[in-house]
C-alpha cells in the first residue's frame, strides 16, 4: 500500500516537536525538529540530516557538531537557518554566539540549553541519514558547560515524582519556554493553571481533587495521591491569531493539553 506523502505529512505534523540548531565548528549551521534523546550511559543523542542538504555532508565530514535548543523567542533564527539557498558564509553574523569548549561548534548565546558531541554512528534512513552523537559537553539554564559525568543527561528531570501538595499550583516553568512546530506552524508553550484540593473518602483515605482551568469543580475527577503530576496541563499557542476550540469537555480524567 502506497503512502500518499500530503496525508504523511499532515499526521506527523500533529506530533510536536522541539527545535534545535546544529552547528559545526566549520560555520555550518542548520534548523532542526528531528532531534532527541538516545541513551543515558553513556549520553547519546541523534538528529536527522536530509542528505540533499548541504549541512548533511559538512556535519558527516566533521564528526563533531553542538545543539542549541531554541527558545520560545528564537523563532527567526530558525526561519533563517531553516531557508534553503542562504548563504553559507556569515550565515550566524545576526545571531549571538561563542565556541563550544569542546568542539570548537558554535553555541547559541539565548539557546535554552546546549550540547556538544562526537558522531559515533550514521545510519541510512531513505532520504535522511540519522545521526548519533555522544555528549562531551552541555549547559542549561544558568548552567555552566561541563562534562556529561557532571550534570543531568538530555532528558533527565531534577525531581521526579514530585506531587503538587494541597491548595498549591504547578510549579512556574519560568519567564522563557521552548520554540515547538506542531501542525507546520512555530508555536509556543504556556501552563494551563490548576489548583488542586484534597478531599477525604470514608472507605479510601486521602484523595486529590484536580480541577482543570475551564472546567470548574462540577467537572473534577479524584485521583490517587500518586498519579498527580506537578508539571501541569501545558496549552500549545499559535503565534497566529488564535482560533476558539470551545469549552472544554468534562472527560474520564483531567483535561489534557489542548493545541491553538
């Protein structure tokens, strides 16, 4: 059965993603949604290259490359590095930057979080080749860079399974979220706010109440004390006007993240 390409797109689209940039010590740069984490020990990651693309075969050529993880606010330095036929040289004249101590890669100065590595496998994949990388550097936020023994690998949290505890909200994500591409367009995060209260069951102890921001107590579900979540429900908004979905629906649990 033949996949129509349209149709693939449109639903891969609705998987959303993170955007990085890869750089290279040569001056390559290049946009990129197709990155993730691989592996904690030792700290792998990989991002897809489109092998007609010239940073494809500078980044094989290389075999090292840094990821800067673009903030909520860096939406035209990945429309630049993105666009096809730019020129090569002074391509990150516009853009803050420094050397990465261990690659010598360039770093995005408002990147949310960075990472240097070495390429330790290409793999064919149609028309991309999969990169994989291991990690000898990486900063985050307020974070100086340091080796991977050093600090929490790509996709570690500082505190899992954390419970939001009575009365409180979610924790505050801070002033400056991540840049996301869902549904072909550059969107942005932002908490949709809860209050959790506890109530009492005379046959099943302590339980939470989770109340979600547009559906007020009458459509509460009562949780277990350890399926409450401190993150939060997160709203995906579009930086184009925004188009009502409605109320929200009173489901089997909380209600989930909804896209703009």
């Amino acid at each position: 059965m033949t996949v129509d390409q349209a149709s693939f797109r449109r639903a891969a689209g609705q998987f959303a993603s993170g955007i990085v940039v890869i750089t290279t010590r040569s001056g390559h740069a290049m946009t990129v949604s197709a990155f993730t984490s691989v592996s904690l020990d030792p700290p792998l990651v990989l991002f897809c290259a489109e092998k007609i693309a010239r940073f494809h075969d500078a980044v094989l050529a290389e075999g090292a490359w840094a990821v800067s993880i673009l903030a909520e606010d860096d939406e035209k330095t990945a429309r630049w590095l993105a666009l096809r036929g730019r020129p090569l040289d002074g391509q990150l004249d516009g853009v803050a930057h420094h050397p990465g101590p261990a690659t010598g890669a360039p770093l995005l100065d408002d990147a949310l979080a960075v990472l240097e590595c070495r390429t330790t496998a290409v793999h064919d994949a149609g028309d991309h080749s999969i990169v994989v990388g291991q990690v000898e550097a990486v900063a985050g936020p307020d974070q100086p860079v340091t080796g991977p023994d050093e600090a929490p690998a790509p996709g570690e949290t500082s505190a899992p399974g954390e419970t939001v505890a009575p009365g409180e909200t979610s924790a505050d994500p801070g002033p400056r979220g991540p840049l996301v591409h869902y549904s072909g367009a550059y969107r942005r995060l932002r908490p949709l706010p809860r209050t959790a209260q506890r109530t009492r069951e005379h046959d099943h102890g302590p339980k939470w109440t989770v109340f979600g921001q547009n559906d007020p107590r009458s459509c509460g579900r009562r949780l277990d004390r350890h399926r409450v979540r401190p993150a939060g429900q997160m709203l995906f908004r579009s930086r184009r006007p925004a188009v009502s979905a409605g109320p929200a629906r009173c489901g089997p649990g909380p209600s989930r993240g909804r896209f703009r």
